[in-house]
C-alpha cells in the first residue's frame, strides 16, 4: 500500500497530477477539493493517498489530508460506491458539507452529484448516518485556497476552459452540461481550478 508520497508536482491535467518522486513520475487522480489547494507546478507537495489495485489497473487516488484521504475510504466502504463516485462527491461538496448533510439527513445536495439519484441519495444517508458521528466534532484544518500565489501568471482563457470542461466531465457531467457551466462562470484570469470550482458551486 502507497500510503503517502512526497515530491515535487511535475504536472497538472485535472483529475490528475504527477507527482515526480526522486526521478519517478506518479500519475495521481485527486478530488477537486484537493485540487484547489495544490501548489503551483514545481513547488514541492505532499499527498495522502490510497491505492487500488484492479485487474486491469492500479489506481492511485491522493489527498492534502489524512482527514480526506479517511473520508474517502469510508465512502467506498459502502455498497454501490466506488472510488469514481466518492471523488464525484468529494469533489461537488467540501468533507464538512457532506458531515452536515448526512447529519440532518439532507439529500438535496447529493442529488445534484453525477451518478447519485434520489433512491441512492437517501441510502447513502442512512448508510452513513452511524458511521460519521464521530466526523461532526472534527473540524476541518483546510480552508479553500487559491493554488495560485499573487503575481503567479494565470493560464490562457482557452486552456484553462477547455481543462475545466474535461474536467467535470471526467466527474460524470455530461459535456454540454460541463461547457455550459464553464461558460457561464468564465472571465479572464481564471484558472481552470478556480473555473471548476464556480461551476461545480453553480451546478449544486
């Protein structure tokens, strides 16, 4: 099991990112959460991560924190999730606002996550109600933070667009759903995490 990785991050296609360690590239696939915080490409980085190993694959999912990376885990315990949709919903919705959801039994949100219906919904509630007790007296130590530091140089209008719209479709939106978010969020200036983020904000 790949538990933690430190390094420097190589690259960024959201989902994914590389993180080089020591020479050797890591293709990691993080929820959108994460990757509003990650720092500009070059800077130094580490992730807490979860590793899946399919027949035809191995998979590996990383995250800013242990908090999140447990969050995630506890989401593909349950029956009919897996890790595609516990990042779709990681990504529509911060670690705290899903504690409140499942606490107040609240399925409006979830609803408007790619994949989750009504019926799936209020079983994911039920399913998580016991589970995450102990998840509402632990506040989250991350705030939503601009991966660009001020002066950093923002990205092309249309690179960051098109980054944004295969982005959300990779979360399951479809794509003219995607495009027409993105375009009614975009203006110049805006990074492709920054875009993603108002969409996604828009769409819940």
């Amino acid at each position: 099991m790949i538990g933690r990785l430190r390094g420097t991050l190589a690259e960024k296609q959201p989902p994914h990112l590389i993180l080089d360690v020591n020479g050797l590239g890591y293709e990691v696939e993080v929820p959108m959460t994460t990757l509003y915080r990650l720092p500009s490409v070059g800077e130094p980085l580490t992730l807490h991560t979860h590793l899946v190993v399919r027949e035809d694959a191995q998979l590996l999912y990383g995250f800013v924190g242990k908090r999140e990376r447990d969050f995630f885990r506890e989401l593909i315990r349950l029956n009919g999730v897996g890790p595609k949709l516990a990042l779709a919903l990681m990504s529509s919705l911060e670690v705290d606002e899903l504690v409140r959801c499942v606490a107040a039994q609240d399925a409006s949100a979830l609803v408007k996550v790619p994949g989750v219906g009504k019926k799936t919904a209020e079983r994911l509630l039920v399913e998580l109600k016991d589970r995450f007790k102990a998840w509402e007296t632990v506040p989250s130590i991350f705030a939503l933070v601009p991966n660009q530091p001020d002066g950093a140089p923002a990205a092309p209008v249309a690179s960051a667009e098109t980054d944004a719209v295969s982005a959300l479709i990779s979360l399951g939106y479809k794509p003219q759903e995607a495009s027409k978010a993105v375009s009614a969020i975009k203006e110049k200036g805006l990074s492709s995490e920054e875009m993603i983020r108002r969409a996604l904000r828009g769409m819940i």
